[in-house]
C-alpha cells in the first residue's frame, strides 16, 4: 500500500464512531492510497469528502452503505460523503490487485466550494458522457503513475492531476443533494449507527438494543433510521449479513448452514429467505450460477 505522504498507521485512524480522521497529507487536497495487496484488511469507515476508487487491475469489491459494488479492473467507483464503507482486493488470475483511492479533505473542498459535502455523485448522473468517464480512467492512471514516480516535479503533477480530477467530479458527475443528516454533537449519528451494525452484523443484534446503545427510545430510532437509511432496521443488517453470505456463498466451499451460522443468521431458513428474496432463487442455486459463470 502507498500513501501520498510520510507512512502513517493506516485504519488506526478510525475513531470509535467509525470516522476516518487526520489522514490528510498537508501537501495535497486528499489522500492518495494504492492498494497492492490482497491482505490488505480494510474497516469499516466515513469521511465528509468524496473518494474515488478506480481499479487498474484485479478485483476489489467495496460495501458501501451495506451494499455491494463490484470493482474490477478498468471499473470506477464514487463514495459519497458519509457513506459507510470499506474494500475487499482480492487476487486476480493469481495477480495481486493495483486499485486507487483518492478521499478527497473535506476542509480543502469546503474552502473551494462551499457546501461540497451535501453533493452526491454518480457515475450515471445526467452530465456525465462517455468521453467523461475515459477521462476519470485515464486521470485514475495518471496519479497512480505519478503516485509512483521519484520525480523531483511528482508533488507539483499530484496536485494538478487531483484538482483536475475535482473539478471533472464537480461539474458533470453531480447527481443530487443528500437529505439530511442526523447530527448529535456536531458528529454524523446515522453513520456511527451503521458503523456499529457493520461491525457487529455477526452477533445478535436488536433495534432496541442499537437504540439503547445511542441513547433513543426503540420507536423514536426505528423512524430515524428509516429516515436516514430508506429502510427498517431489519432489511438494513439482513442486507448487510447477505452480502457476506454472497461472498462466502460464491468463494468457498463451506456448507450453507455453515455459511448463514458465519453471518449471522439465525438459521438456514433465514439465510435462504433473504437469497430468495433479492434474488429470486435458493442459495445453492445462487452458488451454481457463480460456479458456471466461471
């Protein structure tokens, strides 16, 4: 893993609410990490800047917001401001992965562009062209090249190529604006929620007991995190408990028993209801269909 600044402890820069902090080199407007191992065990964090992910080679599938999105070589990604999230590189034909991520500071981005965090990106939004997102690949590639490079002038090209890149984000990859936050204590309480449910899907988890754990009543916290979130508390974790149960599903060879008990699922049953559920089949049908495919 390379970083666009001096070495620095990386993921123990994650505060117990799950915000990634005082990572930002003072010599550039983000942070410039390329992931080059598939050992590499990233957590579950936020930030209020933009990040952008672009694969130049091998897979790296990231969970953001309980989702799973795909990321493969020649693959873009955009990671909303205070979207839970985290990567997965993983081998590729035998070869180590070489992704990029670039999270934007928050404070650099403010000064330039008042309110930048209230933006959400897409890579469908209805500016962007063809020629917009060749153009996010070929500046994916540059920074990792420079990123790279032991040139005397690599500072000066970093952060051209970087601010060139906000600008590309910033006028043709806008999709909307986010809704509104939940703040307690000038801190972002839906994310610290879903970094707590990310972090303990596994174990039993009740929504009076999240709502106890941040100081709600169970009715009152059900509302907001439907608010927030756009569903129950129960669709959020089972989502969250299916896409590792995909991955274990399409990776191993464990039983599915074994599989839903990982995950956290009460039981077999409920694994095979939410399979059936998303995707309209039974979890071993769903396996077979990853074996063809490959």
């Amino acid at each position: 893993m390379a970083i666009a600044s001096a070495p620095m402890p990386y993921n123990t820069l994650i505060g117990p609410d799950y915000r990634e902090e005082n990572v930002y080199p003072e010599e550039h407007p983000g942070l410039v990490i390329i992931h080059d191992s598939p050992d590499e065990k990233a957590k579950a964090h936020w930030h209020p800047g933009l990040e952008f992910v672009y694969s130049s080679h091998g897979s790296c599938p990231f969970i953001v917001d309980g989702q799973e999105m795909p990321l493969n070589t020649g693959d873009l990604l955009l990671i909303n401001p205070y979207s839970i999230h985290y990567g997965i590189p993983t081998n590729t034909d035998g070869t180590t992965p070489l992704v990029l991520s670039v999270t934007f500071n928050d404070e650099v981005l403010e000064r330039l562009y008042p309110f930048a965090d209230r933006y959400m990106f897409s890579l469908r939004a209805p500016r962007a062209t063809k020629d917009d997102l060749a153009q996010l690949a070929r500046l994916g590639e540059d920074i990792i090249r420079w990123q790279q490079s032991d040139e005397a002038i690599r500072g000066f090209k970093l952060n051209m190529l970087l601010y060139e890149l906000l600008s590309l984000l910033y006028s043709r990859f806008v999709s909307g604006v986010r809704r509104p936050e939940l703040v307690r204590s000038g801190r972002n309480i839906t994310m610290q929620i879903i970094g707590y449910m990310t972090s303990h899907r596994k174990q039993h988890l009740e929504a009076t007991d999240v709502a106890r754990e941040f100081g709600y009543g169970r009715e009152h916290f059900c509302r907001l995190f439907r608010k927030a979130t756009g569903k129950t508390f129960k669709e959020f974790l089972t989502d969250l408990r299916l896409d590792d149960a995909c991955r274990k599903l399409s990776g191993s060879s464990a039983s599915i028993a074994s599989i839903a008990r990982e995950c956290g699922f009460p039981d077999t049953r409920a694994l095979q209801t939410a399979v059936q559920r998303k995707y309209g089949i039974r979890a071993q049908e769903y396996r077979e269909r990853y074996e063809n495919r490959n």
